[in-house]
C-alpha cells in the first residue's frame, strides 16, 4: 500500500525547500502540498501557482480551524506530516494534535538561521516590561496587517488571541519546537539551539537544507568586472517593530545611491516573502525615482544565480548566498543583532562609506582565500555538508519515521 505525506506550506520559500524531498519521494509516495493560514486572494494564488510548477497534487485547508484539519487528515490519511513553522498560528497545533490522535508521526524541517536566545533579540523575556512590550509589538503587527489588507478583523482577533495566549506563557523562547515527533534540523548550530529550547536530543536529526542541494558542484562564481549585479536581501524590521518606515527609507536609499555609484545595473531587492509588503518598497522606488528592481516571489535560486554580490543585515537568505559561494555583506547601520560576524567570512559596514569600500574591494578583486575558507566553515555549522544530498537525508529520516522501505 502507498504511503501518503502531507506538506504543510504557507509561504513560497517553504515551497522550495521541500519541492527536492517531494520529487524522491513521489514515485512511491502520495505526496500533497497542503496550503494553510493563506488569508488573501493573492495569497493563495501565488502559493498554488509555485506547487503547480513542481507537479505535485495540492490541497487548499479552506476551514482554517481544528476541524478543518481534522476533516483534511480523515480524507487523506496521511503516514506522515511535514511541517516548515513552529507553532507560530493555531494551524500548526490543530495538525499536531489531530495527527497524535490518529498515531501520525509530525516533522519540523525549519527554514532559517537561529540565534542562541531570543533574549538577545527581545530582552529579557520575565516580568511586566517584557510582556507589554511583547504585546504592543503584536497590536503593531496585526494592525499593520490589517490595515494592508492581508488579514481579516476576524482573522486578526483569532491569530492575536493564540500569539498572546501562546507567546507570553513560554519561558525560555517565543517559539516551541518540542512537540513534534522529529527535528529536522539545518546544521550543528540549530541543534545546539533546539536542545537549549527543550528539544531531545533523540528528536534532532542534521540534515542540511534541501533548497542547498542546487547549488552543489556549480561552476566556481566569478564577478562581472565591468559593473557587478548585486542584490539586497531585506528583513521584517519595521514588521516586527525594530524599525520605523522613515529607517527603513533611508536605508535603501543610502544602498542604492552606494550601487549606482559602482554598478552599471539597477539594485535588486528581494523581500520577505510573508512578513513585508511589495508595496512599501514600491512607494519607495516611485517617491524617488530609483532604479530598482524590487521581487517578493521570485525564486531566491534565480536571483542569487544572476547576482555577483549579495548585502542583507541578518536574513537567512544570506546563508542561501554563501552556499552558492558568493560573497555577502552585512549592512548593518542601525546597530542590530546579526547571526553574521566577520569571522564568518563575511564583508560588514556600517555606514554607507563603509559600504562602498566593500563593493569597491570586491569588484576588484574577490579572491580572499581567508574569507572564502571561514565562509565554508560558518555555512557547514550552520547548514552540514554542501554535498547535494539533504533531501535524500531527508528522505532517509521520513522512511525511517513511518516502518522503512515498503514495497507499493
């Protein structure tokens, strides 16, 4: 008998990290994309269309509540469930505890970078302070959403009641990561993360990141000597409260002024797939005439494939640029918490003079050995072996979770 995996998706990037475990499996496999907590036309347009292109079948979970995914798992019946998100709506937990009462085993395969401690990010996470800071930067977020359209006043009071409700009772994290069956977990440093957040250790399986795999055995990069393409990788600052619009402004604006100077082509943005709007840096662009290109869903892969050079401040996304072995810098002018130190092979600046010598350096020459070795060293901490084979991990781990090899 065929055995049967749900995928649970609801942003592009997930999509694409999961598009090369669903391919090995779907030969002896049912294999079902399921799209969840997609709260807008666009939304679920944007996530159909991206799981149409890998050929696989796809479900919509169109009552977003728990009997809504107790009704999806009665008619599939999964062996399994594949998640990318900790619980960070009610959808995850419905899943979670429907599929325990049907003896579904449930992987997280996280996608992102993780830091030691959310206290380094929100402070210290006990007492009054903390919480009305934790619960002005929600009001904030679901306002900005609401206002935006990406969220119903419905939606908005039941995702805001299980975010309070689940945010302010934990201790150690603002995100739990303990009560799936099996972690797949990116490298050796998110399963030093995941033990200190109350993950077994016996969860925890290293896997790499499958999106990675691409990149494996590609030709050496090498920069376009006569005007370099370089790309921005943004982050929900102003989303999640750490930025206002007017730093937010100024910041692309001060990046692009520092790439026209050097660059023959137009600066390429990509943003947050899920937490900023294309709009805003839309508004930007219009306001001042720049020449940018700005991309929500475009697949990072095509994007990083075209570009020589890459600048973010902490977005994972930066990890996705060193695997492809491409230089990135850290543009921080703000002073915020960055996973990325110069120890980890990458470029940092400041200010925006700091910023121009980088590129300036780079387009000269970017044959730092020194920086290209500790690149490595931070990419496999961080993501295991570049050796095109996580999703077969992960593979080996879903066969694993459900009896083994069976034949069909």
């Amino acid at each position: 008998m065929r055995r049967s995996v749900l995928f649970l998706v609801d942003n592009v990037p997930a999509i694409e990290m999961l598009t090369p475990v669903a391919a090995k499996l779907a030969d002896s496999w049912d294999v079902f994309f399921v799209g969840y907590g997609l709260r807008t036309k666009q939304d679920r347009m944007t996530i159909q269309d991206c799981v149409q292109k890998t050929a696989m079948r796809y479900l919509l979970l169109r009552k977003q509540s728990r009997k809504g995914a107790a009704e999806l798992l009665g008619l599939v019946e999964p062996s399994i469930l594949v998640l990318t998100r900790e619980e960070t709506t009610p959808v995850e937990p419905w899943f979670l505890e429907e599929g325990k009462a049907r003896g579904i085993p449930s992987l997280l395969v996280p996608h992102g970078i993780m830091i030691q401690s959310s206290r380094q990010v929100w402070g210290d996470n006990k007492g009054g302070l903390y919480r009305l800071r934790h619960l002005r930067r929600l009001s904030g977020q679901g306002y900005r959403k609401l206002r935006s359209g990406r969220i119903s006043p419905k939606q908005l009071v039941q995702i805001g009641i299980f975010r309070v409700m689940s945010d302010l009772k934990k201790k150690e994290s603002l995100s739990r990561f303990d009560r799936y069956s099996m972690v797949a977990a990116y490298g050796d440093m998110m399963r030093e993360v995941l033990i200190n957040r109350g993950v077994s250790p016996k969860s925890i399986t290293v896997t790499g990141n499958p999106k990675f795999d691409s990149y494996y055995a590609r030709p050496e990069h090498g920069l376009t000597r006569a005007g370099s393409r370089i790309l921005l990788l943004t982050n929900y600052f102003v989303e999640f409260g750490l930025w206002t619009t007017k730093q937010r402004e100024a910041f692309i604006l001060n990046i692009c002024s520092v790439v026209s100077a050097l660059s023959q082509y137009p600066l390429q943005v990509s943003i947050h797939p899920v937490l900023e709007d294309i709009r805003d840096y839309e508004h930007i662009i219009r306001k001042y005439g720049l020449p940018v290109e700005v991309f929500q869903h475009k697949p990072l892969p095509e994007l990083i494939d075209d570009c020589d050079i890459a600048i973010t401040i902490s977005s994972s996304s930066g990890l996705e640029v060193m695997a492809a072995e491409k230089p990135l810098i850290i543009y921080n002018p703000y002073g915020d918490l960055t996973v990325y130190t110069e120890g980890s092979g990458v470029l940092s600046a400041r200010n925006g003079t700091e910023l121009f010598m980088r590129l300036l350096d780079l387009t000269k020459d970017d044959a730092d050995m020194g920086r290209r070795v500790a690149a490595k060293a931070f990419v496999y901490e961080q993501a295991y072996l570049q050796d095109g084979r996580a999703a077969e991990r992960i593979v080996a781990l879903i066969e694993e979770m459900t009896g083994g090899n069976q034949k069909c």
